[in-house]
C-alpha cells in the first residue's frame, strides 16, 4: 500500500520505508526515535521558527567539535542523557560502588607510579591522602586491581587543558593493588570548575537559567581482571555544586569525606573502599 506523508499518520509513513533494514536492532532504534521525535513536535506544536533554531544549535554544536574538544558530548552531559545511558549499562549488584560519567579528560596509559608517591607534580593546591581498599562483593581484596586516577589542578583545570602550563601528566597515575587489596597515594583535594561553556552548550546552559559547575571530585577508573571495568569519582563532600552538579554525575554514595590532618604535611585525608562486581554476576 502506498502511503503519503501526513501529519496524523506521520510515524507509520517513515518507519515504513525503512522496512528493508536487515539490522534487527538498527530497525528497532531507528522506529522507535521517529516515534518520539514525532510524537515531541506534535506534542509542543513546534513552529517553523524553532526547528530553525534547533538545526542552528545542532550545527553549531558539531562544527565546534575537534580532537580536543567533543561539544555533543557535552550536550549529552548536561541534559542527563549520558548519566542515564551509564545507569541503563551499569546495574550492578547491592553492594557494589557506583558509577558515573567518565569525563572528558582521561587520558590513556598515565604513568604507573609507586604507592604512596603523589601525582601532583606542579606541588599546587592543598595535599590530600587518598587512601583505601579494592574488594570484591564479600569483601575480600583484590589484588592486581589497576587504580587509574585523575584530577584538576588547584586553578579548576586538568593538565590536557593547559599544556605548556601544566607539567604533563599533572595530577594523573596509575597504581596497582597488592594482595591486601589496598592503595594510597597523594594528590590534592580537587576543586570545582565549569565545563567549557564558551560554546553552544554553554550559551544554552545561560538561556536555561543553569550554572556551568561541576562540584569537585577525583576521577577513578579501576579494572581487574574478572571484574567488570569501575568508572566513577569521589565527591568533595559539602561542595557547594554537589546538588546541582552540571552533568547529574552526583550519587550519595560517592560523596567521601575529607578529614583535616592536623600537624602534617598532607592537609587532607580522603579514604575511600571500592567494591566490585565480578564478570558473571550481571
């Protein structure tokens, strides 16, 4: 049967033309995004004026995307999208630390340093002693556990952003867990910052009446063999962002505490247990 495109039976028209799609799962995506992009202007009655304005936006938004800079990315961020794709693919098991989003400025194969050394190597920012174990969900060490770390500087800024300025790999290490499970090392207690916002994001963010802020926090990646891959933060708890965190990446459970040291060199201490989820356990 042909079918015309009109207004009420606007879904049914496109979707059927995609019926040769020999991808079952393309097929499915692809059907259910025309429904509800259909149903949205539909629903808002969108003008002629606005979708002109939205295809500007998207435009604006790709064209001022580079290797160092990925603005739909950003986009994602701060309309929750990509927290909610992290919690679709990451429902681990009671117990198991959370994730969330991953961030914009890991970098790959950051040096493997010794524990207890420090990762801040431009010796700015109050010194903070990260300290704690990795178990698995009965809690029992795991040793060879990779803890990829990573922070900005005490300015709000991460290395890659300031090259030339920043020594490289600037408050950035790898450590590996011996059998008692535990690592420590020293950086700084991080500070909040704002995402890029010199861009269409940002200028949306501003049109929205939203701030720019993240609230501060020290990024992990930790992997194990026979273990699910770990990507989270700690939160800097009492930060004045933690509830309206730019990108939603907030949970309670991954705010730490950051105990004052008194006569030390290190002004802070931060410890912090992170728990597992074995490969066959979702």
């Amino acid at each position: 049967m042909i079918r015309y495109f009109t207004e009420d039976g606007s879904e049914d028209t496109v979707n059927a033309r995609m019926e040769g799609c020999t991808d079952p799962r393309l097929a499915e995506v692809m059907a259910s995004l025309v429904k509800h992009l259909h149903a949205f202007a539909k629903e808002i009655q969108l003008t002629q004026q606005e979708w002109e304005t939205g295809i500007d936006f998207l435009t604006r938004t790709g064209k001022i995307c580079s290797d160092e800079r990925q603005e739909v990315i950003l986009l994602s961020d701060v309309l929750g999208f990509s927290m909610l794709v992290d919690a679709i693919n990451n429902r681990h098991p009671a117990g198991a630390t959370e994730s969330t989003v991953f961030g914009p400025f890991h970098v790959a194969d950051a040096p493997i340093r010794s524990m207890g050394d420090s990762i801040s190597l431009d010796g700015k920012g109050e010194s903070c002693l990260y300290s704690g174990k990795v178990l698995d969900l009965h809690g029992e060490p795991i040793e060879g556990a990779c803890v990829d770390v990573w922070s900005d500087n005490a300015d709000g800024f991460y290395d890659v952003q300031q090259p030339g300025v920043q020594p490289k790999w600037n408050n950035r290490g790898r450590f590996l867990t011996g059998k008692d499970g535990a690592y420590h090392f020293v950086g700084i207690k991080p500070v909040s910052y704002p995402i890029p916002d010199d861009g269409p994001v940002g200028q949306m963010l501003e049109q929205l009446g939203r701030h720019p802020y993240r609230p501060a926090h020290m990024h992990y990646l930790i992997t194990a063999p026979g273990f699910h891959k770990l990507v989270t933060h700690t939160f800097v708890g009492g930060d004045a962002y933690l509830q309206s965190d730019a990108v939603f990446g907030v949970k309670s459970s991954l705010i730490a505490p950051f105990e004052p040291l008194q006569g030390a060199a290190t002004k802070w201490h931060s410890p912090f247990n992170f728990v597992l989820t074995p490969m066959d356990a979702r």
